[in-house]
C-alpha cells in the first residue's frame, strides 16, 4: 500500500503500520532546516577564520588575553620590579606572571616577531642566537629603547618599568621553544641562562611559615 497525501497537502501517512499505530511523514519547519543547512555553510570560513588561517582568536586565546589583562593591572602591586638577569629570569619561570607578558607581547610584538616569537620581519626569539643580547637584562634594554637602525621601536614611552620587566621576562622565556615558522639564526650564540635558585628556608623561617591549623593538630591542640 502506497503512503496516503491528503489534497490539501497535509503530511503523508506511511505504510507500515504497529499493533495498528501508523505515522505520519511531518517534514521539518522551514526555519529549522534553513537554520540547519546555514550552520553547516558558515562553519566552513568560521574554520578558515579562528584555526586555518590564524586571523582570529580561538576561545582558548580569548581567555589568555583576559587572563593576561588580569595580571598586567596587578602588575601595579608587583612594587618595584628591578630589571636584572635574577628578576627577569626568575619571572620567566612564573606562568602566571607570564601571561601579562604574553598578552603585551602579541598585542605588540606578535606583527614583527611572530605570536609565538619564531620571527617574522624582527628576528627569531626563540633560539640561542641574539643580535643586540648577550644576558637577560639586555632584553630589558632593547625592549625599553628600541634598535632604530634595525626597526625595534622604543617601548620606554609607553609601558612602565614594571610592564617592560615582565615583558622581557616573556622573551626570556621563549628561548628553546619550538615556534611553526622560525627564521634561521641571526646575531652571536648566546650561552644559556640559567634560573637563580632561592636559597633554602633556615628551621627557623620554616617553623614560622607553618600553618597555625598544623601546628595546632601537630602540638594535639
């Protein structure tokens, strides 16, 4: 038995039938599948745009911005950040601090040195070879006051001290990463820098940095 169409063009009643139940063939709203068939078309230059191409943010980078805004303003109550190779190397190690650096290095820096430091028109930051470098602190200095004959603006005049330090210390902190694009080596070998280790608690600095819960529950109280 064929399906039954009414003459006003109402849904079909199918054939097969159960414990005498039959169905009908409601076709999907207009709207439904309009909003089907456009999410399938955008998702192609939505993929193109956020992940092919590299033009926008995924949502991951989103929040590594905002998080990175976050801790650029608490840089503030850093206090007085001194821009010398234990400071900017010790920064280096401290991922949270990292992300007001990175959020300033791709608003910034990301056009001439690539977002992940590989190198475009500047230089590559991610391997041992620098030109104008040759400890920590002279990424501090090139960052503060440019490199005119090579194109390096002066970023002194528009970030502070503390924001120039944690700036550097995100450069510092690319070196031996493995970046998609790298330039080829520029500039001198540098040799590695290493990260000053914090001298150990004396027994009296430890006993005093003790919770007070745990000395409570150690002494039975």
């Amino acid at each position: 038995m064929s399906a039954e169409t009414s003459k006003h063009g109402e849904a079909s009643l199918l054939d097969h039938d159960c414990d005498g139940i039959r169905e009908y063939d409601n076709p999907m709203p207009f709207w439904w599948s309009a909003i089907f068939w456009a999410s399938i078309v955008l998702s192609v230059p939505y993929f193109a745009y956020y992940h092919a191409g590299g033009v926008g943010s995924t949502v991951a980078e989103e929040y590594d911005t905002e998080v990175g805004s976050f801790y650029e303003m608490q840089a503030a109550k850093l206090g007085d950040l001194k821009p010398d190779d234990a400071t900017i190397m010790a920064l280096s190690a401290d991922r949270q601090k990292l992300l007001a650096g990175q959020t300033m290095f791709r608003a910034n820096c990301a056009t001439c040195h690539a977002p992940d430091g590989g190198g475009k028109t500047g230089p590559n930051l991610t391997d041992d070879f620098y030109i104008n470098v040759k400890r920590p602190e002279d990424l501090f200095r090139v960052v503060r006051d440019g490199v005119e004959a090579k194109g390096m603006p002066k970023w002194g005049k528009r970030f502070s001290e503390v924001q120039l330090v944690l700036l550097s210390s995100y450069v510092a902190s690319l070196r031996g990463s493995s970046p998609a694009s790298p330039l080829k080596a520029q500039g001198d070998q540098v040799g590695a820098w290493t990260v000053p280790v914090a001298a150990p608690e004396s027994p009296a600095e430890k006993t005093a940095s003790v919770d007070p819960t745990v000395a409570d529950a150690a002494a039975g109280r």
